[in-house]
C-alpha cells in the first residue's frame, strides 16, 4: 500500500494525537501552543486515503543542545495496530528534510521512554536524564543534526 505524507491543517491531526498520546485526558491536552505558530508544519501520513500517522514540528530552541537553527518535534502518533510496520520512520525521514529546507539543522524532542529505540534507529541520540512529565510518563530529550 502507498504510504502518501503531506502538510496539513493541524485540526485535521487532534483525533489521532488524542487516541495515541493523551487517549484518558479531554482532547483540549491535545492543543499546544505552538501548533498555531506560521511556521509550524503538521505533516500527515496516509494509507488509502486514511490517517495513519501525524507529526509536528515548530522552531524552537533548547539549551541544552546547540546548534544554529533547531525544530522541535511534538506530537508524533501511529494508529497503535499499525505501528512498527514502518510508517512512523517514513514520516520522520521526509519531515528531516522539509525541516532542513525551512533551515533547520536540528530537530529534538521529548521521547518517550517506550520510544527511545525508535528515536535511536533513525540517528537520534538521548541528552541528560530522564525527566517525567505528569500525566504523560518518562521522557528522555534526544536530538538528530539535519
């Protein structure tokens, strides 16, 4: 099956970032403050004209990794019965080089510990200790040069 992944309107992302991450808090902890920003991109992945995955990434700096123009990535998801059929990297892998052309050459985020492998497989290193974020589980902030 063709796997398509594009921009979209981040409305079109919310069910799915709600089902997959915050699936026993109310849709409104799906709404960050960022997805507003002109530059955010909301990229979609779709099987058979279905969403299948969703990504989003804003600039945003962090101090703890340096570098000279860094996104961050938020709210990535897979529907759970398809995951590691490799949807989630092939949205990762366009989304580094549409970062990259919007002049990032980093992209970081806060990776859930049942994700680091994942992160890890794709180039993706961890930096610091881990930290929990209430409600949501144990992160790691790892980062990938572009």
């Amino acid at each position: 099956m063709e796997l398509i992944i594009k921009q979209v309107p981040v409305e079109l992302i919310y069910p799915l970032r709600h089902k997959v991450l915050r699936p026993k808090q109310p849709l409104s902890s799906c709404y960050y403050p960022e997805d507003k920003q002109e530059s955010a991109i909301h990229l979609a992945a779709l099987q058979s004209q279905q969403l299948v995955g969703i990504a989003s990434f804003y600039r945003e700096e962090n101090q703890d990794i340096p570098s000279g123009e860094a996104f961050r990535l938020r709210g990535m998801a897979v529907e759970p019965d398809i995951q590691s059929q490799g949807i989630g990297s092939k949205l990762l892998s366009q989304a580094f080089d549409i970062c990259n052309k919007a002049g990032a050459d980093l992209l970081w985020c806060n990776a859930r510990v049942g994700a680091m492998s994942f992160y890890l497989k794709l180039g993706f290193k961890a930096v610091g200790e881990s930290f929990d974020l209430p409600g949501i589980g144990e992160h790691y902030v790892m980062y990938r040069e572009l």
